[in-house]
C-alpha cells in the first residue's frame, strides 16, 4: 500500500442505513454490543477454520480465542477486542465501506413501524454500523492472521467518509474502540455491560471477558451440550428466537442425545406459528445448523430433515462429521443421512405423543401445519402409515371438530371395509353433496376432504391401516364377468336393447357432457348425481393446476323418484323434441357441476336461467 493515509467515501447507501439505524434503534441501542461481539465471534470462529486448514505462517497460533470487551471512563472510549482473522487494508477499505447484500436499504426503508429492526440487522449485514448508534467516532485497529500481514487503522465519525492508514499492530486479530456519545456513557460500566452481554451473548462459544478480569462473563457452552434440566424454558425459548427470528413461543421442543449408530446431539423446535412464507415453493430459507465438534459447518442444512418438515428449527451437533464439508458432500454423506433418519423418526414420534397428551392444543397446531404433514405422506411412503395417524379429518358426522383416521375406523359399521371419503371445495358444499344421501341412509360416515392439498393427498394414499380408501363419487368399476369376450358383447347389446328410452333419450340430449345416464335408487332428496370413473383425483389436481382444464365427462343418475325426475319423464313422453326438457336436462347437469365447482361455463348456465325465469313470468 502506497498510500500512508487515505480518505474514502462510504458506499451512498451506507449514510442512509446509519440514519435508519440510529432512528430506530435508539431506545434499544444497547444491542450495539450484541453485534460488535457476533462481529468478533464470528472472525474467530473463521480463524479456527484456517487453523485447521493451515498450519504454517500463522501470526500468534497460540493465542487464546477469545473476546475482550474494556471500557475507560476518563478517555470516554469501550473496546472490543478479538484474536480472530483480523482485516488487511483491502478487507477492511472493502467489508467497512460497503453493504455486502444489495436491497439493504430498500427493505430497512420499507419497515414500518411496527418492524423489529433490531432483531432484523444481524441478518442484513448492516451491524457494524450500529456502532454509530452510541459512537461518535469509531476506530478499528486491525491485523490479519498471516505473519506477512501489516496491521491498519480504519477511522469514521459515521458522515460519510472514513480512513484508512496503517498502523503498527503486533498481534492479530480487531480491536473496535467507540468514542462514546454524551448521552451513551451509561455503557461505561462493568454491570452494565455484563447485564447486556449475559442477555445477547450467553452462548457464544468463546470467552468473553470485560476488563482484565480473570472470568468470562458468558457460559459459552451450547445450550445443546448442557444437561437437559439445567436449561430454563427462558434460555431454551431465548435460544429458538436466535435460530427462528420467531418472537411467540415454539410449540414443542426435542432434545435427542444419541450414541449409536452415530454420535450426535439435537436441540429441536416446532414453531407454533406458521409463517406464510414456509409453505410457498419458493421458500428456501429453512435447515438446521449443523455443527461438527461445537463449529458450526453449514448455516441452513437442507438434507438434514425431509423437505416436509423444513418448519422445524434447531441445532445438530455430531462429533463423527468431517468439519470441511461442501453442500454436496453433506448430501450423500452416510452418517448425514443416518442423522436424518433419526431425528425424522423422533420429530414424527414426539408429535404423535403430543397428540396423546393434549388433543386440543394438538388440533390448534394442526390447523396451521397440516398441509406439511399431508405433503409427508404423499412424498414419504416410508413414514406413511406413522404420518396419516397425525392427521384430522373433518367427517360428515363430525361436525367442525376433526377426529383421526383411527376413531374413524372404529366408528365403521362391521359391513363397512373402505374409509369412504369425498373430496370437495369446501365444508359446506360438502355436507350438501348428494353423494352423502345413500350414506345416511346407511347411516354411514364420509371423511369430507375440503382443502386443495387432500386432492394431491388422496393421489398418494390408498390404504389406512390396511383398509382401503374410497371416493363416494366414483363409479363402481365394472364388476368383473365370467363370460367369454363374445358373450359380453352379446349381453351389451340386449342391455341397450333394454335399456329404458327416457335414459336413452336423455344421454342423446346431453352428447358427450356425459358418459352414461342411469337411474339410482341410491338418492333421497336430490334429482342426480354425477360420479366420476377412473381417476378422479387426477382430474381435480389437473383443475387446480391447468386453467383452461376441460374436467372430465361423467356418469349422470338420476333419482326415480324425484318430482323432478318424474316430471322430466312425461314430458319426454309426451314430446322427446322437446326445448324445455332439453334446457331441463342441461340445467340439471350444470346445477350439479357448479355445486362440484366444475363447471365449464357460468355464462350459458345463466342466460338459460333467466330464459327459465322469463318463461315463467310470462
Ligand atoms: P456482517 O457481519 O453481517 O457481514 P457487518 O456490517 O457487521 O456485517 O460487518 C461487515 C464486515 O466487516 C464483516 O462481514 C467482516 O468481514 C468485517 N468485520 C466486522 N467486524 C470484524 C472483526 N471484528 N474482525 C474481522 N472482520 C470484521
């Protein structure tokens, strides 16, 4: 470096960020510290990396790791100190003039009031500058890790320019020296300053000391590596906040110590709130930290849980990882894989003991959680039959409070084998459906499926505990004929030969909307019904997918004794050219695909209706 003394200009966004954070931030400013020592733990913690990837020309190699925070009240200054990786001139010209993620200062510009900023500039890159929140000047003394390195000087009074010189450093690492403001001398003192880094700082993993004082401050030790009961609720819900930036308390909590097959340790949360984020497609930022022998080795690990429950937050900590690994490695890692293997089993587990222990607040959880656990069952055949016993189903003689699938069962009459479901677009049209009248009758009960994710479910699942599922809207598939090819054909055409001209005549009205027209004596109230064959879920997941998606024909029955019905019949006996019984039939069909939220066409189904209404007033 040529230049002795050099001013730079901040990087304009940084002006603007400074401001934002010194306005919003001033009646919480003492968590300048909290990122001034996440700052320091974090440049140590990079320096045991290169520790263990280097071993020669390393400035001080035996120097303690650790974070020294010391304050002076006659020259007004605090100082933290750490023996991490330290800054070259380039480092510190580049990391403390710059905001390293774009979009920064439009987000901290769109918080509105009610915004947790403090609790968001850790994740923006930003908390340096909160430094400026209670400095008037800041210098940062600084050296890199190397013996060739030269230390330097950065210098700022946070208005836009800073300086960078070099500067005579004989040991690694940062120093951050605050000149403090008038109003901020209050950090100017021991408890003070140990109350805040007790709060925010327990748990970083080196010793942080104030002064020359012999013991650290901090317990340092991870919450997940202490004895189960000597962690407070506080300590584990103050934890979960870190690892969630979720501020209501987590639902349920899993501690896993294993020693076999693999070694590893597993600190687990459940949020008891979802965020709306999660269950979009493009949410990515969900995975546990992993560590390896306390370091912590990737940040967000995806392949650590199922896709399924990528709700779940927390820590996994195991002695038998290698600590450089890359994404691709984490991925087809063996010991990686058995750990995922575990912690799915135990999260399944922990939820099904839950459900035991009170339904209630199981089933309030469940509301919001639900679709993670149905996209598990589609995805997850392994854990299948454990995933369906954690879902509620709403049934049509259930009212609004859900049941699972295993009261369900019990509740099924000795004649009944199949869990007889319908999927539909809500409860209400649901419970209207006739599909559910010949079950009344029977005094039956139907699983009312009403959301978009149990169309995509039922495509998955075929059997509960051996029994098998089946849609009350599908037709019966043929049953099967002892008789010879030949011989069916022959008992086809005396059927048609037999069959009743009125469902002739109708099928010829209707063309190719429908597949058949039949009766049935399966209705009590309503005129039709129309049931499906074949894959009935395919089509309704094709509805949601494709917007132009023509649903497929169906087979329409009709109920013989249906004023409707009847009606229909005499007056096709008495004119099957009829134009009002052609609109009738039409009508009829439609009523039933909208009830079914199929139909194609809204705009002929009303002009036929006021054409109806028209006829009737004149
Ligand atoms: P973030 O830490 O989120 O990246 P900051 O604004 O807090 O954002 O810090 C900017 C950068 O400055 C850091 O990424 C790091 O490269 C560097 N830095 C800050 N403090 C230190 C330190 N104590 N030791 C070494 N580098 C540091």
């Amino acid at each position: 470096m040529s230049e002795e003394s050099k001013t730079y200009d901040f990087q304009a966004e940084i002006q603007k960020v400074l401001d934002i954070l010194i306005n919003r931030l001033y009646k919480n400013r003492e968590i300048f510290l909290r990122e001034l020592i996440s700052n320091a733990a974090d440049a140590l913690h990079r320096f045991r990396i290169v520790q263990l990837e280097q071993k020669e020309g390393i400035l001080d190699p035996d120097q303690e790791l650790a974070i020294q925070v010391s304050f002076d009240e006659d020259g007004n200054t605090l100082t933290i100190t750490d023996s991490g990786v330290g800054m070259t001139y380039e480092e510190a010209v580049q990391n403390l003039g710059t905001i390293a993620q774009s979009g920064t200062l439009e987000f901290l510009e769109e918080l509105d009031d009610t915004s947790d900023v403090a609790n968001l500039i850790g994740q923006f890159g930003v908390g340096f500058y909160s430094a400026f929140i209670v400095a008037t000047d800041v210098t940062v003394r600084s050296r890199s890790f190397t013996t060739e390195s030269k230390g330097i000087e950065w210098r700022s009074k946070g208005t836009g320019k800073f300086t960078v010189t070099h500067y005579d450093k004989p040991t690694r690492g940062t120093d951050i020296i605050l000149t403090m403001k008038d109003d901020a001398k209050e950090f100017l003192n021991k408890y003070k300053l140990e109350t805040i880094i007790k709060k925010y700082s327990d748990f970083v993993g080196f010793p942080i000391r104030i002064g020359d004082e012999e013991k650290p401050v901090n317990r340092q030790t991870p919450i997940w590596h202490q004895p189960e009961d000597e962690v407070k609720d506080e300590e584990y819900n103050e934890f979960y906040r870190q690892v969630s930036m979720d501020f209501t308390e987590p639902f349920h909590r899993i501690r896993m110590n294993v020693d076999a097959p693999i070694q590893f340790k597993a600190l687990l949360f459940i949020p008891s709130r979802r965020d709306r984020s999660m269950t979009s497609v493009q949410f990515q930022d969900y995975g546990l930290k992993l560590y390896s022998k306390k370091i912590l080795i990737q940040e967000k690990a995806k392949d650590l849980l199922p896709e399924y429950l990528r709700f779940v937050f927390g820590v996994v900590d195991s002695e038998d990882l290698p600590l450089n690994v890359s994404r691709e490695v984490i991925q087809v890692d063996r010991n990686i894989q058995r750990i995922s293997k575990s912690i799915t089993k135990k999260i399944i587990e922990e939820l099904g003991k839950f459900t035991k222990e009170d339904e209630e607040k199981y089933l309030e959880w469940y509301e919001q959680f639900s679709v993670f656990l149905k996209e598990g069952i589609a995805n997850d055949q392994k854990r299948r039959e454990k995933l369906l016993e954690l879902i509620r189903v709403k049934t049509s003689k259930s009212e609004d409070k859900p049941i699972t699938l295993t009261k369900y069962v019990e509740g099924m009459p000795d004649e009944q084998e199949e869990l007889l479901y319908l999927l539909g677009e809500n409860l209400r049209s649901l419970k209207q459906s006739p599909h559910l009248e010949h079950y009344k009758k029977l005094d039956q009960e139907i699983i009312l499926f009403d959301e978009p994710i149990d169309t995509f479910l039922m495509m998955h699942v075929t059997t509960f505990n051996e029994k098998p599922f089946k849609a009350i809207d599908q037709a019966e598939p043929e049953p099967p004929t002892e008789s010879e090819d030949e011989k069916d054909e022959d008992e086809d055409k005396e059927e048609e030969k037999e069959k009743d001209p009125f469902l002739v005549g109708i099928k010829e009205i209707l063309g190719n909307r429908v597949i058949d027209v039949r009766f049935t004596d399966a209705l009590t109230d309503s005129p039709c019904r129309l049931l499906g064959q074949g894959a009935a879920a395919y089509s309704r997941m094709m509805r949601y997918m494709t917007e132009d998606y023509i649903p497929q024909a169906k087979i329409m029955e009709l109920n013989t004794t249906h004023p409707i019905v009847v009606g229909l019949k005499k007056l096709f006996e008495n004119d099957p050219e009829s134009s009002l019984l052609r609109e009738c039939c039409f009508q009829l069909l439609e009523s039933q695909e909208l009830a079914e939220g199929n139909l194609k066409d809204v705009n002929a189904m009303i002009a036929r209706t006021t054409d109806f209404m028209k006829q009737l007033l004149e």
